[in-house]
C-alpha cells in the first residue's frame, strides 16, 4: 500500500466506525422500512400533522443510511486506489504516477468531507436541529461603531450561506448612524439550519482600530446574535389576541427615508413576554403581519425551551445561562485572531473569518455541546 496515505486511511476507517456505533446501520435500516410502510397505508394522509413527521423522519433516516451505505463503498475504493498506487512505485513507471497520485489525494479530500457531514448529522438528533433557522444581528451600545460591527457580522454570515449553497431571505432591517446596520433578520429555509447554526447564538465581540476615530484609537464593539428554528404547522403556540400590541409604520430604507408609501410594516409585542418582533420585507400589511406571527411563535417556542434547560440546571445546582454570554472574541489590532470562548478553537486568519469561513468555529460547537448535553 501507498507509504504516506495508510495513516489516512486508518484515520477514515476510524472515524467511520464511530458513525456506524453512533447510527447503528441494522437498526437505522429496520427503522427506515417501518417508516417505509407508514407511508404506504391507505389512511396515512388522513392525519396531515402526523404523515408530516413520518415524512420528514423517514426522508432524513434514508439519507443518513444512504450516506453510510455510499461512504463504505468509497473507502474500500481507497483501499483499492492505494494498493494500485503502491504497485505502480514498485514497477518503477513514473508516467502515470503524478496523475495517479493526484487522483489518490482528490479522493481522499472527498472522503475527508463526506465523513466531515455525517459526523455532523450524527450529532443533529434534538427536537428543532433538522428546521430552518431564522438569524438575527443585533448591534449593541456604541452607536455607528457597534453599528458597524452589526453590518460586518451579517455580512459574514451571509458570505457563509452562500458559500454552502443557502438560501436565505432578509425578513427584516433596521438602519442606525451613516447607514449601518441596527438590526437584521435572515429567514434560511434549509434543513438543519436551525441545528448548525445554534450555537452561534450569544454576544461576539470585536476589538479593532476605530476607523471612525480621528485619533486612531482602539475600540472595542458588541454585538448580538440569535438563532431560533422555523416554527411548523404542528407546533402547539398558541397566542391569544389580548397578548399582542399590533403597531403599523412605514418601512424604512439607509439613512432613515421610507421605502414604501403605505404604513405595511409591523411591529408586535407579545406582552406577557416582552418579546418584540417586526417585519417589513413585504408590500403587504397582510403579508408582513402574518410572517411577523409566525416570528413572534418561533421565538416563544425557543423562549420555552430555553426556559425548560435552565429549570434543569437549576434543579441540577448549575444555574449559569448561555444566552447573551459573551462567545467569541474577534480581534483586529494590535494582532489578528479570532477565538471562541467555549470551544477554545482560534485563527489568526480573521479575514477568512470576516469572509464567511465558519466550519471550524460551527463543526467545533456541535462536538462540544451536543457530547456534553448542553
């Protein structure tokens, strides 16, 4: 066999035995023919709420064991890649060998991103992980300087979803100083937005050379991000109309002036809460209140949950909330480097960061909060 690439391989085999206990392919496929004949029965459609849970579990079942089936074929086409490579050293062609060799190494990388996304579904099994996800940034106390940090912050989640194929609709926005961004919105109808981009949530902190400042002074910014899942037909909120406050105003673009001509934005305040949602990406009153009813439901689901987690670690003796903590530092001067607080994990690429490259900082999240329980 190739010297060089049996490490490789013996890491992938590894890695793969560990997805196959987690998932347990015997179960996953007497799991996915059950399914299979749920949705085979005459009355299946007869109950929409229920027939769409068997759907969706049944569709990401067959994936996952379709991934497992299709990676096991792959590396044992690796094993058979290196041996061939290893012959053709020994009979001493060098023609072919820098071709072949590059072929090795592509397959390889492919492997490598396989293994990397069913690692990650392995760890996506709670209630929301496989919905959509709705992100929002929020610029803290500071104004056009924290402002900006905000519009640095949805650009780079925006360059991440595109970097991996999401897409995403703005929901809403608000302007502050010099046209920067207040706050923001994005709706990402993708399965299992909600489950990678959790852990997102929290405050991100940015230290840099003030470029609003004469004196070249460092400074210091806050943001806050939120990731709450898409709520479903199924999902048991109920709002009474005596707990909202329904305000209408005009929708306004950069620098304050109104967008539209008609008050179709809305605002609702969910008052046993406090929870305050908008919405204003639609021409449509109508339209806008319904998505912002549909916002408002998503973020008292999450404040449920939320709730449930915390009563936990009281009556477990821990009573330290995640929400709102301060999760990653991004630091621009007087050295580069961008390290979460939780993980540990850093790079002092922070344009890369800046630019969307999150895996490392997302993949390291799940790892540590779904094996600990979090």
């Amino acid at each position: 066999m190739a010297v060089g690439f049996e490490l490789e391989l013996e890491e992938l085999r590894g890695k793969f035995q560990q997805v196959v206990a987690m998932l347990n392919p015997a179960q996953l496929r007497s799991v996915v023919l059950e399914l299979e004949k749920k949705t085979s029965e005459p009355d299946f459609w007869s109950d929409p709420s229920r027939a769409q849970k068997v759907t969706a579990e049944f569709a990401s079942r067959k994936k996952q064991l379709t991934q497992l089936e299709k990676l096991e074929r792959e590396i044992d086409d690796f094993q058979a890649l290196l041996e061939m490579l290893s012959e053709l050293k020994m009979s001493g062609d060098q023609s072919e060998l820098h071709d072949f060799n590059q072929e090795v190494e592509v397959h390889h990388s492919k492997l490598s991103s396989m293994l990397q996304e069913l690692e990650i579904e392995t760890l996506l099994g709670d209630e929301f992980d496989a919905r959509g996800a709705i992100l929002s940034v929020r610029s803290g106390a500071g104004g056009v300087e924290a402002a900006d940090w905000a519009q640095m912050l949805f650009r780079m989640y925006t360059r991440y979803l595109a970097v991996s194929g999401w897409k995403y609709t703005v929901t809403d926005v608000s302007y502050a100083e010099e046209t920067r961004i207040k706050s923001v919105s994005l709706e990402i109808q993708e399965p299992y937005a909600f489950g990678k981009l959790q852990f997102e949530s929290g405050t991100h902190r940015l230290i840099r050379i003030s470029p609003f400042n004469a004196q070249g002074k460092r400074q210091t910014s806050f943001a806050a991000v939120e990731v709450i899942p898409l709520i479903e037909e199924t999902d048991d909120v109920k709002i009474e109309d005596s707990d909202i406050r329904v305000d209408v105003f005009r929708a306004s673009g950069p620098g304050g002036q109104c967008v539209n001509t008609t008050d179709s934005a809305v605002r609702i305040t969910h008052l046993p809460t406090g929870v305050v949602v908008s919405m204003q990406n639609e021409k449509s009153q109508i339209q806008n209140r319904q998505n912002a009813m549909r916002l408002l439901k998503s973020r008292l689901l999450m404040l449920k949950k939320q709730e449930e987690v915390a009563q936990k670690k009281e009556l477990a003796g821990d009573v330290k909330a995640s929400w709102g903590d301060q999760i990653r530092n991004y630091v621009l001067q007087p050295y580069q480097l961008v390290k979460d607080l939780r993980t540990l994990v850093e790079t002092g690429n922070t344009g890369a960061v800046l630019d969307g490259d999150l895996d490392a900082f997302i993949k390291a999240e799940l790892v540590h909060f779904k094996k600990i329980g979090n």
